[in-house]
C-alpha cells in the first residue's frame, strides 16, 4: 500500500474519537491530574495477526500530535497471547482519552486481518487468491481492506465505480445475461473489465461467448462450481473465476481453490475481535 | 427512542454511500435503461431479530427521496429463514445503488440485535438488564446501541462524556482506588454518579466506602463477582452491581444475573451478522 | 480543565475569524507592506477578572502559526485598569487581522469571568456554589463555561444530552410531577441524576418522595425559596438544592446561599463586556 | 433585508441546537411519550423590541420541518411586558429540544434590537444613523447585525473585507496617516471608499487633504469630537463624521448627533437581555 | 448519464454562489423592492452547442427552491445565434444573484461542449472516439465530461483510481516499460486493464509483449502515430490505441483517426466560452 | 498580496486532490516501489507569464508535508519555451500523484496572467488599468484574480458583495435608472462606491447627475464608448469610466484606453492554457 492510502484510511477518525468523547472525558477530568505523564502497554489476548497499530498511533497523534506509539510488532505479524506489541509514553489523560478508541480498531481489524489470514492459509500452494467483497462494515471499507491485505488477501473491488460487475439483478432488469454483458461492452470505459454472476450452465455460456473477463459464482455449492468452472475453461482460457458467499468457509476454501477458483471474495461483516488489553503506569 | 435519535442515527448514511459508490454505480450506468422501474424484495436467511429496515430505508431516500420501503415486520421482530421482511418499488438504479449499503446495515444490526436478545433471554426472570459497553464498532455506535435496544438491551454509558466511570487504569494514575473516587465525588457535576471498577474485596470496600453509585466488575469470573457481589450488598444497599469482560459469554449470562449482577454490558465488536438477500423484479 | 476541552474550546475560531475577514482585510493589504514586523500589547482598561487570553492566542495562531502571545496575567487572575496584560511579536498584517476577533473573545468571556467572580464572592464562606445555566449565548456555551470556571463558578448542566432535568413544561405534558419523576427513574442510564424543578410544596413533596436527587427552584423570591428549603431538609438529607432565575442577582446570592441553596445557577446572555486595548508599535 | 440574508443568519441554528442537543434530550426521552402533541407560547417578560422570532421559527424547523411558529407581532415591533409574542403546536419533545435555544437567540437578539433603538430614540429629529461596529459577540455577527436593523439602526461596515478603515495602529505601522491614506487611495479598488481613525486637529487636518471619505472618531468625548467635527467641516463638505466608543452612551448620543456626527458606531457585547418566558400546554 | 452523476455534478454549486455572493447581493439588497418578480430570459449570443441548463437551474432552485428554468432546448443540442434557450419566472433578487454563476456555468460547458462536438463532428464516419483526458480545469472535471458527453464525446479515465496507466514518468522510475507493465499485471485488481504510454517502436513492442490492453500515444505527430500504430496492429489484434496531446486539433483530428485511432483524448483546459446573455423584465 | 489571500487561494486544492485521486493513484501503487525517490522538472512549453508555482507546492505539500519545490521563476516573470522553471525532489508516487493537478493550475493561472499581460502591454503608457471581471471560472475566483494581478492587471470588484454596481437589468426591476441611483445612494452604507452600466446619452447624465461614482459600459463598441467617455467628462471631472464585453480584446484595448476608459475589465473565461510539461528521474 502506497501512501495515498494512509490520507484516506485515517480520515474518519477524529469522527471516531468524538463519537466516543463527546464534550470530553468526564472521568479524566475527575480524576487525574493535569499533565500526568503515564506509560502504556498493548498486550494481545490470544493469539491473532496484528492489524491496525498505525490506526492507533493515529488515534493518540490526532488528540496530541505529541504522543507516539511505539510497535514491537508490525502491522501483518503474527502474535500469540500475551504479546507486548506496542508501548506509549504520553500524558495519562490522553492515553485515556483514546484507549477506548485505539483498541476497538485495532481489535476489529486484527480480527479482519485474523480471519484473512485463515482462508489464505487454507488455499496455500494453489494459486487462488483471496480477495474482498462488498459486504463489509459499513464505514469502515478502507480499514478492512487494509486489514485484509495484512492478512495475505489481495485487493477485489472496492466499491461500484470501481470496475463493472453484472449481477443477477441487473440481468433480471435489462433483458437477460446475453443484453447486459452487450450492453456494458459497449458502454463501459477501455479501462474497465467486465465481471458477470452467473449460476448455471447457460449462464456460462452466454456470458463467456459476450466476452465476460471474470465470471462470478455466489452461493454455488462446491460441487455446482466445480462443474461450471470446468465447462467455462472448455469455453475460453482467458477466463477468470471468482467465488464467494455462504458456502465459502474457512474449511470449504480449499476445495472451492482446487475446484479451479482464481478468486475467491470473503465478507468481512462478521469477524470475530480478539482480545488486547491496555495498562497504564505511572511514568 | 424519540425522534434526537433519529437525526442522530442517520447522520453517516450519505457517508456509507459515497463509500461505496465512489463516482458513481458503472455497473448500472453501462446496463440499465434510465427511468427503468423494478420492485425489490428483502427476504430473510436465518432466524433473526430485525434491526435496521428504517436505515435501509434512510438509505434509499437518500439516494431519491420518492423512494419507500414497505416493511411487513418491524425493527425489533423475530423472523424465520425465508420470511418476506420488506418490499419497495422504485427506480432500478436507485434500487441497485444502494442495494448492499442497506443490506450491509440489515445485516450488522440485525446481528447487534440477535445477540443482544440471546443474552435478553438468557436472563429472563432475573432482575438483571443487558447493557452496552464502550467495546464497539468504530462509527457505528449509536446505531449498534438502537439494534441492542431493539434486542431487549438498555442503555449503558454513551461516551466518555456520559457519566463517571474510574477504571484501574484511572486509580493506577491517581494514587489509588480511595483517592480516585474522593477527587470524582468533588468534582463532578451534581447530576452525575460515579462508577468503579473493582476486582478485589478490598477495592470494593473502598468505594463502596467513598460513595461509588455502580460497582463495576470486569473479566472477573462467575465466582468471583458472586462473591465480591455479596460482600457490596452488605455494605451497601443502593450500589448498583455491573459485569462485563470476556467471561460475560450467552452461555454464563444467568449465572451472572443469579449472582446478583444488576448490569451486564456486552460487546457488540464480534457479532454474526445473519444472511438477507436483495432481489429485483421488473415492475 | 484538561486537554479534551481545549480542543472543543477553540473549534470555532477559524468560523470567528473568516466571519471578521471575509475575504481579506482590505485594510491592511492596502496599507501594510508585506512581511512588516510589529510589537502588540494588550492593556485592561477597567478592573475585571481576565478571561480568553489563550483564546486570542489561538486566534492569531489560527492566523499564522508561527505567532506567540506572551501573556502576564493567567486567564482567571484580577487585574486594575492600565494593567498590560500580554504582549506580542508578529507581522503587522497578522496582528491587525486577529484584532477585533482576540479583542472580542477577550471582552466576552472576561465579563463572563467578572460577573460571575462577583457571585462567588457574595457567596463567600458559605457552602453554596455558583454553576452555569443553559441560559448562555448561541455557539459560545463551551467558551462561557470555561470563563465560569476560572471566575470560580463550577459546571452545571451542559446541555440536554448532560442530565435529567424535568420542569415545570415536562410535568404538564406527562401528568404530573409524580408520573414524570417516576418515568424518570425507570427509563434513565443507571449513571445519571434527575433533577425536578418545583415551585410549591406539594412537588417539593411528590419530588423528593419519587426520589428526586436535586430540587430546582426557578424564579423563586429568597423568602420563598428558604421555606420549601426548609421543608426539602426535613423530607431528605440528601437532596440537592438548586435556585436561579431573574430573582437572583449578585445582590440577592448572598441571602439564597443562606437559605441553604447548595447551587445557584447564572446566566450568561446579559454579561458586560469590560474594556480592553490593542496597541501596535514597530518592531 | 432580503432574501441572501437568511440564508447566511440561520446558518449555524444547527450548530446551535448540536451545542445544546449533544446526544439528544435525555429528560424528554425519559419522560414525554413519543409523539404526544403540545401548544407552545411565548410570553415577553418585560418591554422590549422583538427581535429572533424567524431565528426561533427556524430552530423548530430544523428539529422537525412540520412545525410552525405563528407569531403575533414581527421581529422590529416593541411590545410591553406580558404580551403573548408567539405560539406553536406541535410535538411536545421537538417543542422542548428548540425551548432553549430559541429563548437564548430572541432574549439576545431582542437586547440588540431594544439596544439600538434606545440610541435611535436619543437621536430621533437629528440627521446622524445609529450604524453597527465590529465590537460584536463572535458567531453572531449576521444576527446582530439584523436585529440592529429592526431597531432602527443602519449598516455600517461588516468586516475587515467591506471598506477600508485606517486605524491608528495602521498608521503607526505605515509611516503615519499622510503615508497610510495616500497609499491606500492608490491600492483600493475604485468601489471603495476611505474611512480613517482620527483624534486631533492635525490627524483631522491629514486625512481631509489626502481624500478621506470618513473620518472617524474613536473614545473622543463629545467637546474633543465637536471641535473636531467643525474642523473638519471646514476643510470639506464632502466627508463623513462618524463617533464611537466608550464616550457614546445612550445618555450622550443625542449630544454627539447634536456635535454634527453623521454615524453613531455602537457596540453589541455588552447588550442586555430581556426575560421571555415558554410554557407549554397537552394539546 | 443516470441519476449517481447529478448528485456528485452539482455538490459544488453552492460553493460557485457563496464565492459571488460573498455576504450577500449589496446591489439588489440596495436597489430592488422585496417580493418583486421579474422574468429572465437567457438568449445564446453565437452558434454553439448547448450544455448547462441543468446546472444554471440547480444554481437557482440553490437558492431558492422555489424557482424553476424552462428550457426551450435540451443540454446537448446545438442553437443558432439569437436563440432563446430559456426563461424563468421568479423573484427579481434571486434572479439577479444567481446570473453571473448560471451564466459562467452555462458558458463554460458550453465551449466544453462545442469543442468537444467540432472534434466528434470531425471524425464522423470513422471508428474513432472522442475521450475525455484529465487535462482539465481544477473542481470542474465532472461538469466538464458531462458538457463532453453531451457534445458527443465518451467517457475515457476520470482520474487516477480510474484505470491504470502506465507513462513515461513511470517507466523512468520502475526499471523501464518491461518491468513497469509486468508489475501492473501482476498487482492490479482483476477488473482493471491497463493502458502503456509509448513514443517509439520498440516501446510498442514491449508494451504489446506484456500484455497491455491500450497503448497511449501523446504528442506524436500524425505520421508518426501511424506509423506505430500500423506496428500495433501487426502484433495484436486486441489493443486499443489512443492518441492525444498538442498535435491533435480540431484539424488534425481526422487524420488521427484514418491513422487508426481508436481513441483522441482531447484537453478542456483551453475551451472558448460562448457568449450567453439573460435580460430580465417586470413581470 | 498580503496573507490573507493564501489561506483562501489554496482552501480548494485539497478537493482538487480528491477528483483526480478519488481512491488512490492505481498505476503508482501498481508500478513504484514505497519510498522511492525522484526529481522532478517543470519545463514551460511556450513563452508565457508563470503564475501558479506556488500554488504547484501547495498540492505537493497537502500530499506530503515534506516537499519542497524550488522555483526557478517567481509567479509573475515571463519565460520563454524550454525554460527550467522549477524542480523537485521527494517520493515518486507523490510526485506522480500531484503531476496532474499541479500541471492543470500551472496552466491555467499562466494563461490567465498571459492574457492579462497582453492587454496591460496594450495600454502601456495610458492611465487605463486592467481589472477582473465576474466572468470567472466557476470554483476559481480568488485564483484567477491572483494571476490577474500577477499578469499586471488590478482589483476590480470581487463579487456581489463587494461594492454595488447597478445593471441594466438592476434598472428595469426599479423604475428606471434616476430611482435606482437614487435608492442605491439612500440605502448603501458609507464606506461604498457605486457603479452604474450605462448605454446611451441620457443614462450617462442621469447617473452622472444621481452622483454614480463609476460608469461601466459594457458591450459598447470602441466609438460609442469614446462618445460617451467625453459626454460624461463634461458632466464631472469625478466620475471613473470602465469599459468591458465583447468588442474588448487585446486588439481594442488601446483603443479603449486612448478614448478614455479607466478601468478595462476582462473575462476569464476562455483563457488558452500554455504548454506545461512534467519529467522525473531516478534521485
């Protein structure tokens, strides 16, 4: 990732902060003395692969430009539980003021990064690819995509201006398969490929002999890809194939890789956070 | 909920959008006539408690203000698999455009919702109130803490500006637990209570002593708060008794409440969102 | 105060500024020469509590971030007339632009700072304290609070969203006192505290038997307000006693705070604005 | 005024309402039943002219575009105390979230209003207009300067951007005021005109042969400026006289339009505000 | 065009009315009644292709919601000089204010326009189309494609994130055009193709080599496109070509495409605004 | 240029980053390796007046603090073809991220000033000036004029709130021209000048007579112009002549000037942009 990314990845999170602050830190106030200095700890909880530590130091530097997170780990790396990965030397009210915020992205993008990481692992020597879908947490697309990269995913397609996929309800609403993929060859960009879904047989075909770059199989069982895939190889070796939906899991991953997938799109909707802890000491 | 909320509420739908939306839908652009109306389906996947058809529907009138949604279950229901939960007609594109924003909101809400009544259920009959805690979706917060109220949950601490909440951390920073809750009893305002967090017998004689409103107990295990809640009751017979931490699972909520927890604040950072499906037909 | 108000405190400065500014300061660009040097000092031109310097500070940083406000007397600090209260060192163009808008705040909040001072002086040796009403100026209530605090008021109420406070409007649209309160009770976060405004002895009555914790006396006379004092202490010793409106003035705090109001709430629209200077020499 | 007005004096009614929503009504949520209908009034609690009743109205509609403020006098009539100034019907909580806000915009509005017109009563049967100075509370520049106008008062200079004013600290930083009024003549644009700050003959002298359209007279008492008025006089029958400063009160107004000033600048910090009272009543 | 662009075309409207308005319209403010209404006509000075209307009409439904254009062409047709191309009915302060920004508006996109058509009109019966490049003027790059569509232009690469393209600056810095074309394969999404700059033939050689899908020649003279794109062809049958840069004029434009063009990438950096004028008149 | 105008020259680039980014640069992150560093050179095509290099560094530095552009030329110095007129070193992909965006200002701001030029080099040696006109590019006032002033022409009037010009149309909507001097002169505050376009005898003597300060003829052929420049000399040695539309060219101007005009205003609307080109190489 290049730095145009950080701009956009680290935009929303004064947004975070306020959401969580509001007109301040009511018991920091209360409690601690102005300009106490503290030290931090980030301890992982279990084990996971670390996401979002840059996010964290962002969320301190945008409530004081001061602070600076120090990583023992990088974004990407594995670590089991009981880690130190990162430790900060800052004012107590400060780190206080953000830990909350810290923790909720670094544990749901290493959650993201965490569950990534178990599909690429589980295609391992073949040559399918993991990639996103859309069906993501809203909010919170650039994050995840990120997070999903540091997992060992690859970048899918990031939202609908960024490349052209027919789904089945745009064939239902423009006269079938064989219209729409016509249509969008001819209107389409000559920068942009053509991804179509598709579900059966006939589908293939239409969408093949149209010139369809990607075909995209959602829902199929492993055994209902398999067969399309390999009728859809017969058809054209330019071909690239996509699955994804509720029937792809970490455990069915695999077999959909070895079915001949190229690609397959996981949703990042229902990720499970692991743990991490944050302690304060005095300085 | 009254209508501040719903400003509120839906205050990042636009944001959402242009996530996904970027420069606009090409998939439409290049395959759907313009002014081409359909009629769109919501249909649920699994059992599931509803949450987030009126943000679906903020969704689409965002997009075009003529849209609307028709709902035949409302925001806080159960449904089956297979269950018709709204229908709308209107513009395909417009239908199309926001398709997976709304579904992605259905999807994490409806998930909020789901195990927040899992957890609801799980302490029927006792006196105990499933509450939010701060461990949230970045950007999501206020419409994770609806879904948990349409769940059977009630309202916990919003922020870090809504109430008086001293942690460890707070006490390890303030020269201990006696002095921390001294300084917050002085300085708050007089609409405010305080809360603690304690995880011994000794922490929880000291604020009980100071005058803490809430007792909090965090990752501490059934046993241990049994005890400790105990120990609070006879020092006290007003402090109110909340858990939370890893230990709070949908499994030990009971024997949480039967322990005498008049608050568990739960995590909405890992929750499954359900399947729904979107389908479109010509009008 | 800690740092989480300092970044609200200023959040609006850049709109005070541009609304002076417009698009440039005709004035300067007509007469300055580019990149001249200049000596700025501000001069109290009347006894008051001095409040807003680091508000101007920010100001001409908000203009320029290289200028530094090199201040004498702490915001919050006495001063008589004639007293040189900061000084700086800048461009000329830079100082004539942050001007008007330093001089403002200054003014504003410094009278803030005075008046309320005058209250807790009257208040001397009693128990009472002087708090912020919500009757405050439009997009300045975060700026008035903190002028104040360092006039020696403490924080009252925010706004809205900070505390329950049913009044007399409240009670006529949810039948009655006692059915408001009671509603109160069950609805609101375990973390908050409810206020009721009463005005006889009857919801003095019904307040403090439905568990009010402060009792809010709204344009009561001192005679008035110590009788239903007097009967809140016998019904309760931990009620809280709040009295404002138009009958209390700088004069007549003295007699409320000895009537055994525990807080008197100020407004903050009809302030005076004391003066100041701002004199520019050559560097 | 017309119509681009309102759309710049109710820009940041929204930001009034945030200040004071925060998260949303917390005692309307506990206490008024969702969409329980109410009749509002607003009752002037002493003589004054209105001024804010269009503000108030928009504070509502921003809450909830159904309601409607009927008001029975206009923003600029005087009215005695007792007077019943508006009413509404509408939902008892969007009546409750605006109360606040919309009392704090008309009791400053109409102090401003009420203000101005004291001093165009003190002038009444002279030639000189009550004009608006850049001493004004920061945010409400526009408003003020609106209910300025309802009082009689006349538009003087809105900013640093409209006109150009040579203030004795710009001709201390360019050379003097021979330098400052001749270069500025020289740079500004030819739809311009030139005030100068002036305080004795000499100054007077200066400014009149370099082409002065204004001169103005700063903290002058009334003997100083009527000395210095007759001067100029001398000199020219073209330029403005205008007076300001600590010297002009209501009580000396009449004084200086007597000494011959054309504009009587006057500030708006220090304005008082009258009582106005809202009471609520079920529908 | 489907309805996604018209939000994103006309978000910077009231940007383009607040940068004329500034604090509003002096001139009508001090000349015209309120409430006066008037008719406008907009009346084209010279032959051109329309485009902005839409826009012009926003400008003033921006204003005032009211307001409505009836358009007596549509955006995109072409008008002789004299032509009436619209007329409004509306409140003459409205009308006046938003003039000069509908009038700029119109102006602007309507050279985009024309250009754009004397560029399509003179590649008529060859393959060739006419794209957009992102030569183009700052803020207006969406405006100005849609005024290119409507003079009959088609959609190349809106920015950056819109396809790759690999240029001459990128060989330098990635190790040459084998390198840099081998890399983009390998990293790009699957939905994007990839478009190579080249300026000799062995370039073209190495670009066709490596799989790219579009080959960019920019500032070749005719013959030497020719010749190139003569090569092209001989080593694929799939690439497309585009030309563009300061050799392709209005009068060179069909010998680029008898070269075998497929796409001229033209510049709306230097368009010529037509001449527009709007006269109102009492209604 | 003072200060002031920088902050608001350069609040757009950010959004002018936006539309040529969107999501991030595809062809950088695909081809160049992280922390790759170049330079970079700036080379005019063409002869031209320069203006925009700072505005040039202003994208480099909204992309990454650290650049530095180093320019060769001021803004506002002619250069020839072939010309070095500034270079940079920083990071490839911030380079190629900024090329285009920095590229478009450079040109357009040049042939803005360029133009300008033109016309200040036509009336060399008359006592015209060249002033901006509202005929702008939408978005790209406060720019344009910059470079009008860099190209040697002066302030005209900034929009419609920044001094009051009465139009033809202005005089139609209110009873002919004598009332509308006369209201305008009545109503507008005293620190404004007053323009009024004229285009016969008889409303030069009118508002010559009702005191304009400016009279504008726009759209008058040089000879009408000059038959009315000496009527009007007759009525007043005061008044100011401006002359503008379309008979003004760099051709007419002299023309103009010598017949008497003081002020010519031009359109910046259909500037041609000057080559411009953009090189890297390997640090």
């Amino acid at each position: 990732m290049n730095w145009t990314d950080e701009g956009a990845l680290y935009s929303q999170i004064s947004l975070f902060l306020r959401e969580d602050l509001g007109r301040g830190d009511l018991s920091s106030q209360a409690v601690i003395a102005r300009n106490t200095r503290a030290r931090a700890r980030f301890i992982a909880g279990e084990q996971m692969i670390v996401a979002g530590l840059e996010a964290a130091e962002e969320v301190f530097l945008t409530l004081d430009s001061q602070q600076q997170l120090e990583a023992f780990v990088s974004d990407g790396e594995q670590v089991e539980a009981g880690k130190l990965i990162a430790r900060m030397v800052g004012f107590a009210d400060v780190l206080l003021a953000g830990e909350r915020v810290a923790l909720n992205l670094i544990q749901h993008l290493s959650g993201v990064a965490t569950l990534t990481n178990q599909f690429v692992r589980a295609v391992e020597e073949t040559t399918a690819q993991i990639v996103d879908s859309r069906e993501a947490t809203p909010g919170l697309r650039m994050l995840e995509r990120y997070a999903l990269v540091l997992g060992g995913g690859s970048i899918g397609r990031f939202g609908l201006d960024d490349g052209v996929v027919i789904t089945s309800n745009h064939c239902v609403m423009s006269g079938g398969i064989v219209a729409a993929v016509k249509t969008a060859k001819e209107k389409v960009g000559h920068l942009h490929k053509i991804g179509v879904q598709v579900s059966d047989e006939s589908e293939v075909k239409h969408a093949v002999e149209q010139g369809a770059d990607t075909l995209i199989f959602e829902d199929l069982s492993v055994d209902d890809a398999r067969k399309l895939i390999e009728q859809a190889r017969q058809l054209s070796d330019r071909v690239s194939i996509e699955c994804g939906g509720q029937h792809l899991t970490v455990d069915s991953a695999r077999a959909f890789a070895e079915a001949g997938a190229d690609l397959l799109s996981i949703s990042t909707l229902s990720c499970r956070a692991p743990q991490v802890t944050f302690k304060l000491s005095p300085f």
